[in-house]
C-alpha cells in the first residue's frame, strides 16, 4: 500500500512525497497549484520521510526512510 507522507508548495508547484507504508519504494510527484494537474513523478530508494520535503534555489531537497537525501532540480 502507498501513502503520503509530506507536502510543500513552492511558487507555482506542490511537491507531494509518500511511498510504500513499509518503506520500501518512495516517490515525489510535482502538481500544478492552479488546477492540479500532476506534471511528472519521480521515483525514489525509499518512501519520503514526515516533513521530509524542503526548496531552495531551484531544488528540492527530500529525506527518505531510509536515511537518504535526494537533490532534484538544479543545474
């Protein structure tokens, strides 16, 4: 079963984290704010932590389960 474990909005973007409830599989998926269409998904080790979600400077910074930290964005 998957679930969602963290939320943030980031300008016209919300980032919704979750994964498997036994952590096995995560993922982030990125949701237009106006009219909430998803955009993308990316998969991820392990399911994303509570609050794990954080943006700055054009990157999303997400801590998983399993002591994982993913950068996505950037250059």
């Amino acid at each position: 079963k998957e679930s969602y474990s963290a939320l943030l909005k980031a300008g016209p973007l919300l980032y919704v984290g979750g994964g498997n409830r036994d952590g096995s599989q995560g993922f982030v998926q990125i949701v237009n704010a106006a009219d909430g269409k998803l955009l993308g998904e990316t998969a991820l080790p392990a399911r994303v932590t509570e609050c794990g979600l954080a943006a700055a400077g054009e990157r999303l910074y997400v801590s998983c389960e399993d002591g994982t930290l993913v950068c996505l964005g950037g250059r």
